[in-house]
C-alpha cells in the first residue's frame, strides 16, 4: 500500500458508521433531528463540563412516563464525524421510550459542544467526555447514580469501551458498530500499514502541522465526495448514502458538511486505547454487523474482555452502516435487556 493510498484511508477518518432503515423528511421547524420525534419522551438541552474546561452539550431524553423516582440512564455518543441530531439521538430516543433517561451528547470539538480548534478528535479528551457525562447523570435527582450505562457508535464505541476500562461508575457498556480508533490510525485499514508507511505518515502530518503554525489556520482533510464515482469502495458508498442525503445529512455534521483537521490522526497513532480494557469487571455487550468491513476490531477488541457479564452479537446480513439507523438490524429489544439486567 502506498503513502497516497494511505493518506486517503485516513481522509475518512470520520466517515466510520452509517445506517439503514430510510427517515428523510424527519426535520421540521422545531425539530432538527435526522429522525421523526416520538410523542412518548421529553427532549431537553442540557450543557456540562469535562475536566479539560469544554462545555458538552447534550439531548436529555425523559420519558414521559416515568417507572420511579429515580431511573436508569444511558450516555450515548457517535459514530466518529457524526452529531446528537443523527444516530446517537435515534438510539436516546428509542431507549428512552423504552424507559431509561438518556443523554446523546456531541463529543468536544464537534456539533454544539465547544473546543478549539474545531473539528478535530483525540483519544484522551473524547474517552473523557463520556465520564463527563456520567458526571453530570450522577447529579441528576431523577437518576440513579448506581444505574448509569454508556453506549458508543462507531469510533465512539472504542471510546465507550476505553472509558468503561476507567470509569467504574459506568455499570453496563454497549458497543455498536465500534471501531478502534487508534489500531485504523496507527495500522490503517485491516492493518495494511507498516512501520515505514506510518512514518512517511508521520512526516506528511507534521509538515502540515509547521505549516498550519505559519498561516495561523489548519488544514483540512477532503471528506466525503460531493457525488460518487461509482469507483469508491462500498464502504464509502454507505457512508454517502447517510451522511450526503436527506436520510442523515445534518449540517453540523463533520462527516455531512466539513471535514476533519487533517492532522487529528497524529494523537491516536500514538496514544493506544483498549490497553486495559481486558479490565473491565461490569457488563459489555458488543454488537457488530455480519457483512460489516469494520468487523475485525470488535472480534478482536472482545477476545480481550473478560466475565461471563461479555458479549458479542453479531447481527445477520448487517454492514456497517445498518447499525446506524435501521429498525430492522438494530437489536433494540436485546440492548434494552441488557441494561435491564445489568442496570437493575
């Protein structure tokens, strides 16, 4: 593989998770979401801080009718580029109707959520961002504190599965579609990349980096096409098909209206996440899609987790980008009663 070919893997850096079941015309004037808002929960904007001083901002979902005092709650995030308004807020809502309260918040530097420079990522600061949200749960008086669980789409659901090595507040753990951020960034696609490509890399990425110094701006990378080819792989091609249409286009989206810093990437080549996550003592479910191309880091990251309380289900037919919005392939009912068991 050369170093063009690598640099345009890593130019989708944001583009890591997509769905299925079609919701266009789902926006209205008060309502910005990509999906048709339910008439059996509450919706709110809440904001909190994480410990490096960026205020999240957040979808508090309530159901209307709630079972107790005090309830379960869920923080939800991604996929990688994406915004509450898109497949985390789809997964708030639907949980919520199911009974739990839950938070889809924008991580730092994207969507509504502060952060400078925009648009950028980091291993570190983004598995924060979900104890953050814990932080701000645990406050609540109509959540209980011992009954808090996370869930992570896409890229985001390495970075569910990093912070649930950390933060033993989280008591149960879902991945969707995950990708490890750090191993595709450090090893590129299905680990085609090696140590000398990483380093011509390297080199590429820290010239940018005197070179956006200088102009006081920073660089971008080319995202997602503005029409298809048809020569793009198709994994590019289901991306498109959410993020570039009516399905799941939100202008505050990286992955729909911009692009990601192009050098992002240094941070996760070297900062691995998941080093402890053969750690984590409370409850994991780990879902992937059959088809998906993105398979391999959930199969590899859970041969690492440990308990009778880890799971992996791998849904049938499902790519990559079903487990974003598609009814169909989504495991709703199993998701919800694994929070019931473990948030009980």
């Amino acid at each position: 593989m050369n170093l063009k070919s690598i640099l345009s893997f890593f130019v989708v850096l944001g583009i890591l998770i997509t769905g299925g079941s079609h919701m266009s015309e789902a926006k209205t004037n008060d309502w910005d979401k990509v999906f048709p808002k339910s008439d059996k929960v509450n919706v709110q904007k809440v904001h909190f801080k994480n410990r490096y001083g960026i205020e999240l901002t957040g979808d508090l979902y309530i159901p209307k009718k709630l079972s107790s005092e005090k309830s379960a709650a869920i923080a939800i995030s991604g996929p990688f580029g994406a915004v509450k308004e898109q497949a985390s807020g789809f997964y708030a809502q639907t949980l919520a109707e199911r009974g739990f309260i839950t938070l889809a918040f924008d991580p730092s530097y994207m969507g509504e959520s502060g952060g400078e420079p925009r648009d950028v990522a980091f291993p570190d600061i983004n598995t924060e961002d979900f104890s953050a949200a814990v932080d701000y749960l645990s406050s609540r008086k109509d959540v209980d504190s011992d009954k808090i669980g996370i869930l992570g789409i896409c890229g985001f659901g390495g970075m569910g599965l990093n912070a649930a090595a950390m933060d033993t507040r989280i008591k149960a753990t879902v991945t969707s579609t995950m990708y490890d951020m750090s191993r595709v960034n450090a090893n590129g696609y299905f680990d085609a990349m090696d140590e000398k490509a990483r380093y011509e890399l390297r080199q590429t990425l820290n010239k940018q980096r005197t070179e956006d110094f200088k102009k006081g701006t920073y660089a971008k990378g080319t995202g997602l096409p503005e029409k298809l080819t048809g020569e793009e792989p198709q994994f590019v091609k289901d991306y498109y098909g959410y993020y570039k249409t009516p399905r799941g286009f939100h202008k505050r989206s990286i992955n729909s209206n911009g692009n990601w810093n192009m050098t992002s990437s240094l941070s996760f080549m070297n900062m691995p996440i998941l080093t402890y996550s053969n750690e984590i003592q409370n409850a994991v479910l780990m879902i992937h899609g059959e088809k998906a191309h993105s398979r391999y880091f959930s199969e590899d990251a859970f041969k690492k987790l440990k308990g009778s309380n880890k799971e992996l289900l791998i849904i049938p037919d499902a790519n990559h980008v079903d487990l974003y919005d598609n009814v169909e392939k989504i495991p709703f009912d199993k998701i919800e009663a694994f929070y019931k068991e473990y948030l009980k």
